[in-house]
C-alpha cells in the first residue's frame, strides 16, 4: 500500500493496493511517478526509530532530503503530516544531512533577498520616466527630447532592482520592452516600428505607474 510519495511525503489523493512497482502513481506536489518501491523503512520493526517533523520545509527541500538519504542508503518512510521516520541508529548522519541541506536554503534565500533588494526611488522615477517618454513617442517616434529621455530611463531601469510592489517577472519584462525601444531609437529603426515599441511598453505601464 502506498499512502504518502516516497520523495516528498505528500500524501497520495488515493490508495494502491498491491506491489507498488504494477500500478503508476503520479504525485500531485512533485510529479514523481512510483513504479518501484525505494529504499524504505518497515512499520513495525523492531528497531528503534527517530521521527523528524519537515512540516514547514517546501517539497523541493523535502525531495532533497529524500534524494540524500537514499544516497547514503538510509531508509525511511514518511508518515501523516509530513513526518520523516528513520532508524535510530542512523539519527546523527540524518541530523546532519537535514542540517547542511537547511543551512544551504538559508544561503539561497539570502541570495534571493539580495537579488530581490528594493530598487527605491531611482528605479520608481525611472519607470515613471519611461512612462511618459513611450507615450509622446507612441505619437510622434521623431521626438528627440522623448526618445533621449526614454534611453536614459532604459539605461537605468536596466541597471535596477524592481521598486517595491513590482515583481520580479513584471520587472523583466518592463526591462525587456524598455531595452526593444531603446535599441530600436538607437539604430534609427523606422516610425511605425518605434511607435508600436512606445505602445507596447506604454500598454504594459499603464496600470504601474
């Protein structure tokens, strides 16, 4: 019978009786499909076993502690509520497995934080000055103030973090668009393909700004 998915410890949305390796079940989380049975730890033994509360760990942490203790060939199984149950015996290997594996998530998520860093004013004016320069250039593409303006806002928009309340992705694709109409003022490209840039960018601001 398999009740939670042997990578992530979620729980399967139904049970399957029988060996585990005749009928494929797909995990809703992490999308691993069983088709054999893993190096797991039987209920009932008599070994004595150390359980492990990963309740507030996300599933690509969970799968990784999994991926690890069948590395070392630990076994284990998980339990209601996302409890990881190994054997006693193997309880300071796993403590420091689940320890280096949490210190190397706090190391990403420091990364994250600093690449996520509020861009501030600088980046809220910049945006707001591309704003303006796309919709004079939507209009007129011959306008050299605007098309000056609206480079030296990409420039910076490109060099800054997202001003808080933007999202990371929105923030790449107003760098995206400011950088097409940057390029295309640069090379001198044609009105009708300046002004559809400045429309773009402009339609993607609107409600930002």
């Amino acid at each position: 019978m398999i009740t939670y998915c042997p990578r992530c410890g979620t729980q399967f949305r139904e049970e399957v009786l029988g060996d585990w390796f005749e009928t494929a079940v797909r995990c809703a989380d992490c999308a691993l499909t069983v088709t054999e049975a893993p190096l797991m730890l039987a209920r009932g033994s008599d070994e004595d076993e150390v359980q492990y509360d990963l309740n507030e760990w996300q599933m690509p942490e969970r799968s990784a502690a999994t991926t690890a203790l069948l590395e070392v060939d630990i076994p284990y199984r998980w339990e209601a509520d996302l409890v990881l149950v190994v054997p006693a015996v193997a309880e300071d290997e796993v403590d420091l497995l689940l320890d280096e594996l949490d210190a190397v998530e706090e190391a990403d998520l420091s990364v994250a934080e600093v690449e996520s860093g509020d861009g501030g004013e600088e980046a809220q004016a910049a945006m707001g000055d591309l704003f303006v320069a796309a919709d004079r250039l939507q209009h007129d593409p011959h306008d050299d103030r605007m098309a000056a303006d609206a480079m030296e806002a990409a420039t910076t928009v490109a060099a800054c973090q997202p001003p808080y309340g933007i999202e990371r992705p929105v923030w790449k694709q107003i760098q995206g668009l400011a950088e097409t109409l940057a390029t295309d003022l640069e090379e001198a490209a044609d009105e009708d393909t300046v002004a559809a840039d400045a429309r773009a960018l402009r339609e993607y601001l609107r409600d930002l700004v």
